[in-house]
C-alpha cells in the first residue's frame, strides 16, 4: 500500500507539473495570437462576442436605403471555429472536398453545426479556405478579410461566417470560413468548359450585383473601401446566379480626408489593373472602376482579358475588342458566339458605353459605380424586353455615344442637354483608348 500511494504521488505531481507547462505554453499561444489580431484591429479570440452565440452575420445594415451611408465601427459577430472543428468539418481536410487553390491556400467544402433557437442544431455548408503557409500570401490578406469582408455587410458580397488562428507544431494555423456558393465563379462559366453558357439576362444582371457590390463599397460605408482585386474569379454566384464579390485579401481602406490616393504596392492580376495605379501606385476607388469595365467586356465577348493562348494580336482583350466597336458591320463579332445572337442589340451598345467610360485614360474622367449602377439597371430593362437581334445600327461614328447612352431608350427629359453633355464626352474620348468610336463616318441605313 505504501508503494501504492507512493506510485500515485509521483503522478499527482507528474500530472500537477504537465497542467502547469500546459497553461504556460497556452499562454504563449495567447499572447502570439493576440498579436497577430493587434495588428489588424481584428476581433481577438478571447472575446466571445464572436462566439457560437450568434454565428450569423446581422443583414439589417444590408437594408439601408442607396443614398444611406454605414459606417463601420465594429467587426460582423464572426465565429470563432477551433481547428479541430474546422477538421471535422472537412473530413481533416479531405482532398474530395478541395474546391480550389489560389494565392491564399485551398478552399474546402464543409458543413458546420449552427444553432437554431429551440429547434436544435442544423448543418449550414460551407467554404473553408486554409492559409498555405510557404503561399505568396500570408497573415496580412487573412487579417484583411477579417477587417474587411468581417465589417461590411451587403447581399453582394459573400457572407465571412467565420475565423481560426490557432498554435501548432506547424505554426499559427489560420482559416476563413465563408458561406458556400454552389455556382462558383463568374470565370468558372465564362471561360470554363464545364458549366452551362450562361444567358444575357443572366450576364447583365450579373454585372448590375457585381457593381452594386463596388458601389457600396466605394460610397455607402466609411471608412471607403478600395477592392483592389476586382475580377471574374472573385465574382462568386450563389444558386440563383446572384453575383457576390469575394477575396478582400488585397482590399485597401480608401484614402484619408484631404488626400486624393493612398500609396501602396503594385499588385493585382495583369490585365485588370488600371494604368494609373501600375505606373505610380497610386490607388483610388476609380481603379476598381477601370477593373468594371474589363469585366464588362469579358461578359460580352466570353474572353480574358488577357489570353495568352491566343493568337499574338488577340491576346490582349482591350485591344482585340476596339476594330469591332468602331464598326458597326462588326459589332457582333466581339460578342460571345456561345450566346448564338439571344441578346438585346441596344442592350449590348449600351454596356459597350459604360465599359468605354470606365476605361477613360484619366481616372477623374471615369464614373463613379453608383451611375455604372443606374446604367445597368436600364440595360436590366432593355434586355427584358422583347426586341429584334439583329436590328441594324444607326448613326455609327460622332453619334454613337448619343446611340449607346439615349438610344432611344432613354427618355430624353431624363437627360436635359444630352447633346451638349455627350459632345463633352466626346472630347474627352481623345484622352482614351476608345478615341477611335469618335473616329469613323456617319453611315445611314
């Protein structure tokens, strides 16, 4: 008995010594975990305001009014997965469930365990993105999502359920957790292989939920928010094809009052960039504006912007696209033969409009997203209604602003001194990469 109770207080001691390295090697993990939230003004673990209380995100904010302005002052109530959870949500991260790899790390498919009132538990699915830790992208676009995508709040923009950084042998091991969105990506239909073609009334409706993303973004929250990384792979569709903007991880905060850019690195995806923001690093809200416009053009013709397995004189997008747009006998060669001619002729010319004045050289000359917006919703319109394809094109050349942004479609009392406003336009098209629409004759039908 004696060697008995010796036995056991060798272990009570042992035991007693093993919770004591356990609460110092717990505390280590606090404090290098509080750090990496200090750095960001990101919700920190230990505070359970973001816990399994109230995992969902708050949508009041979502029904602001347009003209309403949210101002963001504390973080979305995220949740705070544990790693453990997030390897039972995945199946320890199951190679079946990758939906893909990127810059951040992998994305896998999972389902969580949220609570519903009295009713119990219910399974949400989900996306769970993991930080490679040798990627190009590290702690600070993981720390950007959180602060960014965690304090807006706007049915175009995907949904962060969720967070962990969580200490192991490998490191600090951090993941988002995000809403899943059964359709992918706007690239995955435009330039994959696999997905059904996706229609004209589903492209133009696509891109008004993208730009109302932008806009709100850019105009309805302070601080303003500059995405930075505006493109079809971060325009994900949910399963009605409603678009929603993903992957703030190169999100910026707008500059301050009184300066007119914030100064930061070059990054971004070749093709998208606007010029402005290449040459210097300057970064303001109208180089989103100049990514739109990109993307406008790859709904409409279902090419990349930049494609390097095209021919030479083909690969860059902005300027295959232009012979195509100063000919009206070529119009619909720049569209995607994939829509076999099933869109609205004038809804196109219009779009054509808005992408032209996105891609104005001089960023102060480009439109602010909430009037990409109100053009949108009028080519929303003109695409519901029932009209001819292959209506010929009147007044190519001098007029076809008048034709693209009026075009008898819009009611010229909405626009007093349209003539005078668009002959401005015109002018300022000398500055642009579109100076050629200026450029050819007057032909009548």
């Amino acid at each position: 008995m004696g060697c008995f109770g010796f036995v056991q207080a060798e272990k009570r001691e042992q035991g007693d010594k093993r919770e004591q390295a356990e609460k110092r090697d717990s505390k280590g993990k606090e404090r290098r975990l509080s750090w990496w939230f200090s750095i960001s003004g990101a919700s920190s673990p230990d505070q359970k305001s973001v816990s399994e209380k109230n995992s969902s995100v708050d949508s009041e904010a979502s029904k602001d009014s347009p003209n309403s302005t949210v101002v963001l002052t504390k973080q979305n109530e995220l949740r705070m997965f544990s790693l453990s959870e997030l390897k039972v949500a995945t199946k320890n991260f199951y190679p079946g469930n990758l939906l893909g790899q990127g810059g951040f790390g992998c994305v896998y498919k999972g389902y969580i365990k949220q609570k519903k009132g009295e009713e119990g538990e219910w399974k949400l699915e989900v996306a769970v993105k993991q930080l490679d830790v040798k990627g190009v992208q590290g702690h600070k676009e993981w720390i950007s999502e959180i602060k960014y995508l965690g304090s807006a709040n706007h049915p175009n923009l995907v949904t962060l359920v969720g967070y962990c950084a969580e200490d192991d042998e490998r490191g600090v091991q951090m993941l988002l957790v995000y809403e899943f969105m059964p359709n992918k990506s706007l690239e995955a239909h435009l330039f994959g292989q696999t997905l059904p073609v996706l229609s004209w009334l589903s492209r133009v409706k696509i891109a008004l939920g993208a730009a109302q993303g932008l806009a709100y973004l850019h105009e309805e929250i302070k601080p303003q928010i500059i995405f930075r990384d505006f493109k079809t792979s971060n325009i994900l569709l949910d399963g009605a094809l409603n678009a929603k903007l993903s992957d703030f991880g190169l999100a910026r905060q707008g500059p301050d009052i009184g300066d007119s850019h914030v100064s930061t690195a070059v990054v971004g995806t070749p093709g998208y960039a606007a010029p402005e923001y290449v040459n210097t690093g300057h970064l303001t809200c109208m180089s989103d504006v100049w990514s739109f416009g990109v993307v406008l053009l790859e709904l409409l013709t279902g090419r990349k912007a930049v494609d390097k397995n095209r021919p030479k004189n083909e690969r860059r997008l902005l300027e295959w696209v232009k012979p195509y747009v100063a000919d009206h006998k070529k119009f619909h060669l720049m569209m995607d033969p994939r829509l076999e001619r099933q869109y609205s002729l004038k809804a196109a010319q219009k779009i054509v409009y808005l992408a032209s004045r996105c891609l104005m050289r001089q960023p102060k000359s480009r439109p602010k997203m909430s009037d990409i917006v109100q053009g949108l919703i009028e080519v929303v319109a003109m695409s519901n209604l029932p009209s001819p394809v292959h209506t010929p094109v009147h007044q190519i050349g001098e007029q076809t602003l008048e034709v693209l942004q009026a075009g008898e479609m819009t009611p010229k009392d909405k626009y007093p001194s349209i003539k005078q406003e668009l002959n401005q336009k015109v002018m300022l098209y000398g500055d642009s990469i579109w100076h050629k629409l200026t450029k050819s004759k007057v032909v009548r039908t």
